[in-house]
C-alpha cells in the first residue's frame, strides 16, 4: 500500500492523519508526499500515525524535517499513536535546535503500559518457542546415542563430569556440613525447652535428606556450573567458534550441550549422597558434643527416625535439578550475541533462572510428595 499524507483543518489547528506504507523501501513515495504540504503553516498540528504501516526512522525525519521547514518557529507538532523513535527523533532534532519537542500526548501515554504487556507476551512467547526447539534437538541427539554410542562424545561426557561434579565436593561438603550444624543448634535451643533433646536426630534426618541436601547442592552447582556452562558457550558465540563448527558441518549442540547436560545428570546425584552423608556426620557431630547423644544412641534414633522413603524422596529430585540447570545454562549460552556486555547479562540471568526453577520444582515435588504420601 502506497504511502499517503492527508491534511486537515485551517487556522491554528491542524490534524495530518498519516497512512499506508512509511517503511525505509517507501522513502522516495513519502519524500513526494511531503512536497504536497503546504509551504507554511502556524499554530499546532496533530500527527495521527495509526493508520501509517511500519513506520520507518528515515521516513518519519523526512516527516520531521518537513514540518520544521513549512512551519518554522510558528507551529507546535504532536504526536498520535506514534512509533517509539518519533520522540527520540523529535528530542534530537530538539537537541540539535531544530525542532521543538513534541509534548506528550496523553493517550499514548495511557496506551504505553498495554503496549508493553502486548510487546513482552509475545516476546515471550518466541521465547517459548526457541527453548521448545532447544530441547527438541537435545532429545534428538540423546535419542542417536542411544543407537550410536559415540554420538555422546564419551571423552567430553567424563571431562564435564569431573569438572562439574568431583572438583565440587569440598565446596558441597563444607556447605552441608555447616547448614546442618546450623539446623542442628537451632532447633537443639527449641526442643531443649521441652525435654525432648533426642528429637534433634529426627529433624536432621528429615531435614537434610529430604530436602536440604539435594536443594543446598542444586543450588551450589546453579551457581559454580551453571553460570560456567553459560560464559563457555556465549565466549564461543561471541568468537564466532560455534559458527564455524556449523560451517564445517558439526553439530554445536552434539558438541557442546549434550556433553554437559549428560555429565550433570550423572554428577549431581552422586553430589547430593555426599551431601546426606556430610549433613547427617555434621549433625552428629553437634549432637554429640553439645547435647551429649552418644553415637550409639544417635544411629539408632537415626535408624528409626528414617522412612523407606526419605533418602529416596531427596534422591529424586537430583536428576530433575540437573537437568534444569543444564538446559538453562546452555540454552543462555547459545543466545549470548554481539557484546560481552551481552555475555554478563545472560550468565548472569542463567544463574538466576536456575536457582529459580529448581526452587519451584522442589515445591512442586513438595506437593507431589503429600499428594502421593511418599
């Protein structure tokens, strides 16, 4: 549809409603527009763009250049239903002494906060669908090593578990080890006012082989993994690595995601049992010397204190974090473009959105559990 200009009004107030196609390709039918403005005008004219299809930055300065040549110092210019770059255009003419800024109009302002949820609804629903297709190819992949073993990269498989599960047991151990101290003491000072010291054995139990162990090493791992997985992937982006692995027909996601996603699923329940273990021995260990349980009688209420199910119900939930750190790890990774700016923001926001999920997924779990009596 041909671009097109229609004035209306007379006097001091003026309405230039503002059709068709305004884009960058249709600049020469806008410059042959604006000719037909008349050669002066005064008082206030009113730029309706809502019938104008997308609007272009070249197009809409020759429009501000226009109006600023016919009207001089005499004519005040507003602004309907504008495209975002009208009032960066205006304010730079402004800046530039050649135009007075356009004054906001109100009912684009009103409109602004319902277009911005419009713009993020869809801009997430892209989102969407990109990670739906992330995962598509992961499954692909996974579902070719199962036919063809050497399709996992088994050398790069035992490198990522090294790196992301055995060079991450002291900091797992101390951490387990001093949260459960922690739990230990402060509920040894509640349950002493009641006489039931002996107590403290079940709560640690529960408390960290349900859900403190597996949650406190997701969480670990969110950050030390996660955020690396992230920065090793943008780094290849932004050097351009994945592109030329593409360009020699390797598949980047064989390469550099499966690998990881794999060698976390292995890594981090082996983490978490390092975890039970520190938890429990740090338990122990303040239930002994502070409230004077032997050992004997600790592991025999520890004994009795543990369900079939309470290791298992924690144990569960570790594939489940792994992966979910995994994916959004890589997947932040491989959508890190053009700066290193870039680059920070996403891995950044990986750590954050992994912490996130895999806090939600425990409380799902959680739901899941009472539901099922596990």
């Amino acid at each position: 549809m041909a671009s097109s200009l229609a004035l209306d009004g007379d006097g001091d107030a003026w309405r230039l409603v503002i059709g068709g196609d305004w884009s960058a390709r249709a600049l020469a039918s806008v410059h042959s527009q604006l000719d037909t403005l008349p050669g002066s005008l005064s008082g206030t004219v009113t730029c309706d763009w809502s019938a104008a299809e997308s609007p272009g930055i070249g197009p809409a300065w020759a429009l501000l250049a226009r109006l600023a040549a016919v009207g001089a110092d005499r004519l005040t210019v507003r602004h309907v239903a504008a495209p975002r770059h009208i009032a960066f255009l205006g304010e730079l003419r402004a800046a530039r002494g050649l135009l007075p800024v356009p004054p906001a109009d109100d009912a684009a302002t009103e409109e602004r906060p319902l277009e911005d949820i419009g713009r993020w609804a869809v801009a997430q629903g892209g989102e969407v669908r990109t990670f739906a297709g992330f995962v598509g190819h992961i499954v692909a992949v996974v579902g070719r090593g199962a036919r063809k073993p050497r399709a996992l990269r088994i050398a790069s498989l035992s490198r990522h578990v090294y790196e992301t599960g055995v060079t991450a047991i002291p900091i797992v151990s101390l951490i387990a080890f001093l949260i459960s101290v922690i739990i230990a003491y402060l509920g040894a000072q509640q349950l002493r006012m009641f006489g039931a010291d002996i107590f403290v054995v079940d709560l640690i139990a529960i408390s960290v082989l349900r859900e403190m162990g597996v949650l406190l090493t997701a969480i670990i791992v969110a950050g030390r993994s996660g955020s690396a997985f992230a920065a090793e992937i943008g780094v290849m982006q932004l050097n351009e690595e994945i592109d030329a692995l593409r360009a020699m027909g390797m598949d980047p996601i064989e390469l550099l995601v499966v690998p990881r996603v794999l060698a976390l699923l292995v890594a981090l329940p082996l983490l978490t049992v390092i975890a039970d273990a520190m938890g429990l021995a740090g338990g122990g260990l303040l239930a002994h010397f502070q409230l004077h349980i032997p050992w004997a009688q600790f592991a025999g209420r520890l004994h009795a204190a543990i369900a079939p199910t309470t290791f298992w119900a924690g144990l569960i939930k570790a594939p489940v974090f792994a992966v979910l750190i995994a994916l959004v790890g890589c997947y932040r990774g491989m959508r890190v473009r053009e700066s290193a700016r870039e680059l920070g923001r996403l891995t950044t926001l990986a750590v954050v959105q992994s912490i996130f999920l895999v806090i939600f997924a425990d409380a799902l779990f959680a739901i899941l559990y009472v539901r099922l009596n596990f």
